[in-house]
C-alpha cells in the first residue's frame, strides 16, 4: 500500500472521544517499549509520526493515527510497565477493554512481540484475550534485525509456541530498521480493510 497521508486525529481515554467516521481500525497491542511506534512509522514510510520513546509506559491513551482518509492505526497504551501505579494499570485496563470488546470499528488486532525473548505471561494473556472475544489478530515479530539468520526460525517457533497460536493466525517476522515483513504486513492488513 501507498502511504500519502498520515496524521494523528486524537489521543483518546474513552469512548466518547474516538473517531465517529466509521473508517475501519487496526489495533496495535503489546509490551511497552516493543516497538509499536516503529511498526506503525516503517508501515507508513515516516520517520516520527508515532513518537517512540526510550522510556517504556509512554502511551497512556489510545493513539488514532488516520491513513490515507481511509483507515486508522490505534495504538493502544503498552502492557507489562511495572513502574505505573496499579490504579493507573486499571484505569488503562478498562479503557483498552472498553475499546476492544465494543468498538465495532475494530477490524483486527495486530500484537507486537519482540522476537529476541520469549514472549511474557502479559503477551500470551492479550493473544487470549483476542481469542476469546473472537476478535482477528496477526502477530507481529519485532526486532528481526537484532538476530542472526541462522537463528531466526529457532525463534520464531518459539513465539508461535509460547503464545501458542492457532493455525488459522499468522506470524509475521519483522524489522522497522531494514522493513523487513512490511510487505506481508501490509498483504494482511489490507484484507481486512
């Protein structure tokens, strides 16, 4: 897909904040510091549309990034940060909650792991939480640059493993440093836009 217009619409913390254009939305789910940003900025062929941070817990909202007028990428507050009271924890919780189980805009969730570690109790929890609630999800393996070729099947299967993913489900391995999977990304998207 040709990128040509990008721009963030809203940071929202509820419902009545979202979007109302009835454009579908892909999600983005994973740990902090993962690499959702950069998954979002090499997909849409910008440098710092999404703000990446060196400093994990940053997202504290739901990020609505509209594409070419004809759909949005939500980034949704990261998972896993200790440092973030646990009211704030169940404040994100019932937000991303809320907006999972009833945005009917929602066409899919993409969940970003990091290829290089084992996926957490954190991310095998979001998978099933998608799962249960019926909702389309491709995982996203971030990182693949930082591993060696020779070992990048090894981990793969691991993450297919840990999270234990349905046939029907797909894996794509990915790199936002040499774009790597973006085309698959997008193949995968695109059906359900």
């Amino acid at each position: 897909m040709k990128v040509t217009e990008a721009e963030i619409v809203i940071s929202a913390v509820s419902k009545k904040q979202y979007p109302d254009d009835q454009l579908p939305e892909i999600a983005l789910a994973g740990r902090s510091n993962v690499g959702k940003s950069s998954f979002i900025n090499k997909m849409i062929n910008r440098k710092s549309l999404a703000r990446t941070s060196s400093k994990p817990g940053k997202t504290q909202t739901l990020n609505f990034y509209k594409i070419n007028e004809a759909f949005y990428f939500v980034d949704v507050p990261g998972y896993g940060y200790a440092k973030v009271s646990k009211k704030e924890r169940e404040a994100w919780g019932k937000m991303m909650e809320e907006y999972f189980t009833q945005r009917e805009n929602l066409k899919m969730t993409v969940l970003v792991v990091d290829i290089r570690h084992e996926p957490t109790a954190d991310d095998r929890r979001m998978y099933d939480f998608l799962k249960y609630y019926e909702l389309p999800v491709t995982v996203v393996a971030t990182k693949l640059d930082k591993i060696p070729k020779g070992k990048r099947v090894k981990h793969l299967q691991r993450t297919i493993k840990t999270l234990e993913v349905e046939a029907d489900d797909i894996v794509i391995p990915f790199s936002a440093e040499t774009a790597e999977g973006k085309d698959d990304a997008w193949k995968i998207l695109q059906k359900y836009l």
